[in-house]
C-alpha cells in the first residue's frame, strides 16, 4: 500500500518489534543513567510513553524512582552471592526458585487479563518491583514468558500504530503514515492473510466497519436461518396464507409462521454475498497457483514476476470489493431505488472489466509458463490491463463511499416524518437521532426524508462517469507490502 510514493504500512516480525521496543529501553537507560531493568519497569509503568517518563525523571528522579519499588533500603541486606535463594536488587526477601516461578506465571497471566503495570515483590506489604535483572535468574521458561508479557505490553500501548496480525503469531504490521484523505484501511501480512486496520475483520470497502460488523454478526445469521425457513414454507392454495412443512405434510398455520417485507431482500443479498465470496475463493486458489508455477518456470526477471504477481493480487482485492458491495446494496433503503439501480450498473461494469482483466492475465500467465515467450513480451498488455482495472475499481470504491452522491434524488422539504436515512450510508434512523447510529456520520440537524420523483429523469442514473486518472496498478499497490 502507497501513498503520494510512501509505504502506508510495513510487516515486521516479533524480533523486529523487539527491537523497537529495546530502542526506547536504552534511551531511557542512557538520558537518565538507569540501568534496562530499571529502564523497562518504567516504561512498563508509563505504557511506552517515552515523553512522560523523560517529565517524570526529570521533575524528581528520585521520588518517582521510590513510588516504583526502583530504590533499595539501607537498613535490609541484600541478596549474597551464590545464594541458592533469589530476591530482587530492592530488598533481602529471598524465596526459592520454584516460588519465583509459579508467583510470576500466575500474576503474568493475571496482568494479561487486568492490565496491572506492576510487579511486586513476592512478600507481603514490599513494594519492591520485580524486572528483568530478578527474572534472569529463573530460567528460560520464565524469562520467554516474561518477555511475551513485555512485547505484549509494548504491543497494547502502541496499537495504533502496531497491530498482530491476527492469523499468525509470526509477524505484526506497523502503519507508518495516515491519508487523511483516503479510507482505505486494509493490509496484507506477509502470511498471505488480509484484514482491517480497523477492525481486524477482511477488507470491507466500500462497506464501514460498524455496517461490516452488523452484517457479519447480525444480518448474516438471519438470512441463513431466513432461507432455511424458506425452503419449509409455502403458500396455501386455499387461502395463500404461509404454510410449513411439517414431516412432509404441507399444513395451514393460519400465518403462524411469517416473514418480513424485507426478508426476501436480505435473503437475495446473502445469495449474491455467497456466490461472490466463492468467486474470491477461487482468485485466492488461482493467486496461490499462479505463483507456484511461476516459481517451476523460473524463467523471468524478478521485476517482471513481481508485476505478473501484482496483477493477480488485484483479481483478489477487486473480488473483495464486488463481495462487500452486495452489504451496501443491501444497506440502501428501498425509497433510494434509483441509487440502487446505479450501483446495479457500476457493479455489472466492474464485474466485465474485472473479467477482461482476468482473461489477459490467463493469455500472459500461460504464455509464460509454456514459454510462448517471458513476462517481459507481455509487459505492456500487463500493465495496460492492471492499470485500467485498479482505476476503474478506485473510482468504484470511492463512489459507493460517497453515497452514490451523483445521483439526485428530488425532496419534499415540507414532508416531515420520524425517521431519517444517513446520506453515507443509508441507515433508516430515527428522527430524535443526530448521527447516524451505523456508522456514527453526524449531522447538525435530521434531514428531511427524499422521496423518488417519477418524472425525474432515469438517465441521471446510469450516466457513465469518466474513470479520474490515477497512478497504475493503485489497487495492487494497496494490498500489501513484501
């Protein structure tokens, strides 16, 4: 992913971050002549926040030292060498290892939980901290756990900017710049998996993560359970009212059982979801092929692979985008019927240029991989096709983010009622809301609710917009980072 020429986001893995982390420890150590435990407690203590732990140093350096368990009594003799026993460099209380360690293994735990930034000696009433320097001497086991706890820490405090990837422990991203004009929040992790900086979930553009959610742990679910029904209930020929098989006998209920108006509608959308998300399954099956048979072939130059490699990521990142927007077909109220009729339109167009896209890479990938010649023969027809599909698909994404705003649609302004659609998208709120309850878009004052005008011209709807220029392959270049 890049903006303006600079990477948005990078993939780093755990002893990376570590490396980090252990950058701000020293600084800390060196400034203020501390030593890395000490450093590490306070840092732990202060969330990573290296400005307030330099204030606090400095404000007085030995009363915050004190209040933090970091200062040694004078009047306790401290720890002898080769003693089997193990205490902190604070204070004399000694226990053997083994308490050490079942101690730190359940409060470690605890602190995962309770978020607890301290760690204090094992004897009652001593505020003693325990660091580093008292966890070297217990052993691997505690010192790996240890330093989980402390990654973590690290990790937690910095979420804004560092995430784990969430279906492997290997790596975690690092977001480096935020567009402030740009939406888009999705990453790839060098495991092949996609997600949401936001909400972990897939990439969901042009969908919000409140209306992602909502789909995923809501809507979803009734719409199965929906066509489950669906296929058990009939009308009654007698009286048309809804019937239920019961055993294979098909009896009146009496509408005993019913469906909402707009049952159907979501049951529609959660067919076209499914069959889409098929579709991207199978780009996902022809990406992980594609790239071991360019392996096999082993005959082009590695920009050139890179390219090819790029471009089938795009068929990937396009079929996300055409599963999500059956979500935000679905989200549009029915009175926006000419919006939906123009997103209808804008997703048959995506679909034909997605599908002539595919067929150019089948051409090329196939040509190189029986040698009918290197990707370098292709290159142009490569690029020509990858850059015409990412900026049809940009402007897409960003047209169904701007609530499909080319269309007009006549209002009423004496009609008042007691609810309100959110212009971005589409939410039926109530009139007392003053922002929208989906996707938190707020508003000074409820518009008042537009309603369809049948001498309105349809033309409006399906005027074809001219594709904005925009840089090659932008939809390859935003779906990860080697």
């Amino acid at each position: 992913m890049n903006y303006n020429g600079r990477r948005l986001y990078s993939v780093h893995t755990r002893e990376e971050i570590r490396e980090k982390m252990m950058k701000e420890v020293v600084q800390i150590s060196q400034v203020f002549s501390l030593s890395l435990s000490d450093a590490t407690v306070i840092l732990v203590h202060l969330c990573w926040n290296l400005c307030k732990a330099s204030d606090r140093l400095v404000d007085d350096k030995e009363k915050f030292l004190s209040e933090l368990g970091l200062v040694g009594s004078s009047d306790e003799d401290l720890e002898v060498a080769g003693d089997n026993l193990v205490s902190t460099p604070f204070c004399s209380h000694k226990f053997s290892r083994d308490c050490w360690r079942d101690y730190l293994s359940k409060t470690l735990k605890k602190k995962e939980d309770e978020r607890v930034l301290l760690i204090s000696c094992l004897s009652q009433d001593c505020h003693a901290s325990v660091g580093p320097a008292t966890v070297e001497k217990l052993g691997e086991p505690v010192k790996e756990m240890y330093e989980s706890y402390l990654l973590a820490s690290f990790m937690e405090s910095n979420k804004e900017t560092i995430k784990r990837c969430p279906d492997c422990e290997d790596y975690a991203i690092q977001r480096c710049h935020e567009d402030p004009s740009s939406e888009d929040s999705g990453v790839v992790c060098l495991c092949g998996h996609r997600f949401c900086w936001s909400c972990q979930v897939e990439p969901h553009r042009p969908v919000t993560c409140n209306n992602a959610s909502f789909w995923l742990n809501e809507l979803l679910y009734k719409s199965r359970n929906l066509a489950r029904i669906g296929k058990r209930i009939k009308h009654c020929p007698e009286c048309y009212r809804l019937v239920e098989n019961h055993d294979g006998v098909w009896k009146c209920t009496d509408c005993s059982v019913s469906q909402p108006s707009n049952d159907s509608a979501l049951i529609r959308h959660m067919t076209l979801w499914e069959t889409s998300d098929g579709a991207l399954q199978r780009s996902k099956w022809d990406l992980e092929a594609v790239e071991e048979k360019i392996m096999d072939a082993n005959c082009s130059r590695e920009l050139d692979v890179k390219a090819l490699r790029e471009a089938w990521m795009l068929t990937v990142q396009c079929r996300l985008v055409l599963k999500w927007s059956c979500v935000f077909g679905y989200l549009i109220s029915d009175y926006h019927s000419a919006k939906k009729q123009y997103l209808d339109y804008l997703r048959e167009k995506a679909t034909a240029n997605l599908s002539k896209h595919k067929e150019t890479l089948d051409e090329v990938t196939g040509g190189v991989i029986t040698g009918g010649g290197g990707i370098t023969a292709f290159r142009q027809k490569l690029g020509d096709t990858t850059a015409t599909t990412g900026n049809y698909f940009r402007f897409f994404v960003k047209t169904l983010e701007d609530g499909l705003c080319d269309v007009k649609v006549d209002a009423y302004e004496d009609v008042t009622t007691d609810y309100w659609f959110c212009d971005r998208c589409t939410f039926q709120n109530d009139s007392c809301d003053q922002e929208c309850r989906m996707c938190v878009f707020s508003f000074e004052s409820p518009p008042h609710v537009a309603l369809c005008n049948s001498n309105s011209s349809s033309s409006s709807s399906h005027q074809q917009q001219q594709v904005p220029n925009v840089p090659n392959n932008p939809m390859a270049s935003q779906g990860g980072t080697k």
